[in-house]
C-alpha cells in the first residue's frame, strides 16, 4: 500500500485560506453593519452632506480594515520563506 506524499506546506495553506476568509468576512460584516446604520439611522433620507461624510468615514474604515487583515495575509504568507 503506498503512502501518499506529504506536503510540506499544508499547514501555511490552512492558515492562508483562514487569513483570506477572516479578511472577506470582515469586510463584509463592516458593509453589514454600516448598511444597516445607513438605512436604519435614516442617513439614507439625510441632506446630501451627511450622507457624504458618513459614506467617507465609511470608505475610510473599510480601507483600514483591509490594510490590518492584508498585513496578516502577508504575515501567514512570509512565514514559510523565512
């Protein structure tokens, strides 16, 4: 019965495919809940300036979100070439 090769890098795979998954789902659960603040605050009914800012800070919060969880990315990704 032959053995089935072992892959040396399974275990940073796994932790790039969990790295990966935690940067889309909080991306998306930031989208979530910055909807539902949108819409159920009323910003959605808002004059032109606060839907703007609100959509700015918005903007700005989801840019910092992926600058973090693409650090860790790279974090799990270097990790085996050192």
């Amino acid at each position: 019965m032959p053995v089935p090769p072992v892959d040396p890098r399974a275990p940073q795979r796994v932790a790039l495919r969990r790295a990966v998954l935690q940067l889309v789902m909080s991306v998306v659960l930031l989208d979530a809940v910055a909807m539902t603040v949108f819409y159920g605050a009323g910003i959605v009914h808002s004059p032109t300036r606060t839907r703007n800012i609100y959509l700015v800070g918005w903007s700005v919060l989801t840019a910092i979100l992926v600058g973090v969880m693409l650090r860790r990315v790279r974090k799990v990704r270097w990790e085996g070439k050192r």
